[in-house]
C-alpha cells in the first residue's frame, strides 16, 4: 500500500509542526514544510526579492516562490505530511492540480491561545526542537534539552508580527479551509489540549482516512 499523503492545516502556533514531526515518524512520510524551506533559504534572490523582505513582516512570500518548493518536495516523496501550505486559494488551486491528498486535517485553537504560544515559544538552532518560557521551560534557560543547542527566538514572534501573522491566516488561509471543506476533505481537530492528546484525535483521524 503507497503511503499516506496528508495535509494539516491551522493557523500559525496551532502546533503544526510538532504534530507533523509525529505523522512523519509513525507513518514513514516526508514532512514537507515551506515555513522551514524559507528560513533555510531566506536571503536567496529571487524574482520576487528574497523570502526575508515578506517573513520578517509576517506576510505570505509570494505564490511561485512557494509553489516551486512545494512541487519539487513532492515529487520526490513517497508519502507525506505538507504544513504551512498552501496558504491562500491559488496555492490550493496549484496543490489539486500536482497531487491527491488522503487527509486534511484542520489544527483548531482560539486566537489568544495562539498568541500566548508563539510569543513565548523558543526554537533549537541545532535541532529545531520547540520550547516555551512558560508552558514548556527548558531544564536550562536557552539550553535545548534535546541536544544542547541554543535556543532563539525567531525573528516573527514578536507581538506586533504574531497578530500581523493572524490576520493574514483570517484573511489568506481561512478560504483554503472552506476550499477544502466545501470538497468534504476536511477533518477537524481540536487543538487546544497537550500534544499527546491532539495526537491521540489526529492519529485515529488518519487511520480512519487511510483504511477507508
Ligand atoms: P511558518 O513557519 O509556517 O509560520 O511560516 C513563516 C513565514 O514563512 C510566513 O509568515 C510566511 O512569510 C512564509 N511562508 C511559509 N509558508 C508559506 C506559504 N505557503 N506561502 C507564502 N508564505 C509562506
């Protein structure tokens, strides 16, 4: 049996990526994310300018930029999870047109919520593991308990670029979600518990999708 292609969508902070690491070690998939694609890649020029001139505002880099990276990740993977694309309805145009998706599953967590994560949230520069000063400390501060690296905060999760971050999600990516719901494609998951809880929803989501 191929394996399973899955898209999770949620606006920013939702979790996304933590759950998206999970899929991709159970089911043996890629984790394909244009969020970290970009941050490898943001001083690279391109026709647009470079991807920093769009991230550091908190605003969608534009959509060939993105839909170049997303096409090629794809066409090497044998099954994936895609996080943080797409991001408005061209890119769900363009993600139809070049593959078929066995799940989408929509990460739900209220507005505040979001922002108290990712204002608080640390990441590992070595590793990429995810921290919070207040819901998630590491053992040492700035110490990454995985693998000793630094912990940094990322250039978009101030204040004023979080809720930037937001309102594009509310004006670009909700239309995605109706998109995919009006296909009935769309799972919802509610995102407010621990990790291993959202998991628990999201893991028995897929092997729903992927038995029947
Ligand atoms: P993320 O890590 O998913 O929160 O993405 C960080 C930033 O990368 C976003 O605020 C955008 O500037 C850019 N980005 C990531 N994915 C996309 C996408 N699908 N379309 C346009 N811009 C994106």
């Amino acid at each position: 049996m191929s394996k399973p292609k899955i898209l999770l969508l949620g606006p920013p902070g939702a979790g996304k990526g933590t759950q998206s690491s999970k899929i991709a070690e159970t089911y043996g998939v890629d984790h394909v994310t244009t969020g970290d694609a970009l941050r490898a890649n943001k001083d690279m020029e391109t026709d647009h300018g470079t991807p920093r001139e769009y991230m550091d505002a908190g605003e969608l880099v534009p959509d060939p930029v993105v839909n170049e990276i997303v096409r090629a990740a794809l066409e090497e993977a044998d099954g994936f999870v895609l996080d943080g694309y797409p991001r408005n309805r061209s890119q769900a145009a363009y993600l139809d047109d070049i593959t078929d998706l066995d799940l989408v599953a929509l990460l739900e967590v209220p507005r505040e919520e979001l922002v108290d994560r990712l204002t608080g949230r640390r990441v590992c520069a070595d590793c990429g593991a995810n921290f919070h000063v207040e819901f998630e400390p590491p053992a040492e501060e700035g110490v990454c308990d995985v693998c000793g690296g630094e912990l940094y905060q990322r250039d978009d999760d101030d204040e004023e670029t979080v809720r930037e971050r937001l309102s594009v999600f509310d004006e670009n990516t909700r239309p995605v979600v109706e998109h995919f719901d009006e296909q009935g494609e769309l799972v919802r998951i509610d995102g407010e518990g621990s990790p291993d809880e959202v998991w628990a929803d999201l893991e028995a989501a897929i092997d729903a999708a992927i038995e029947g």
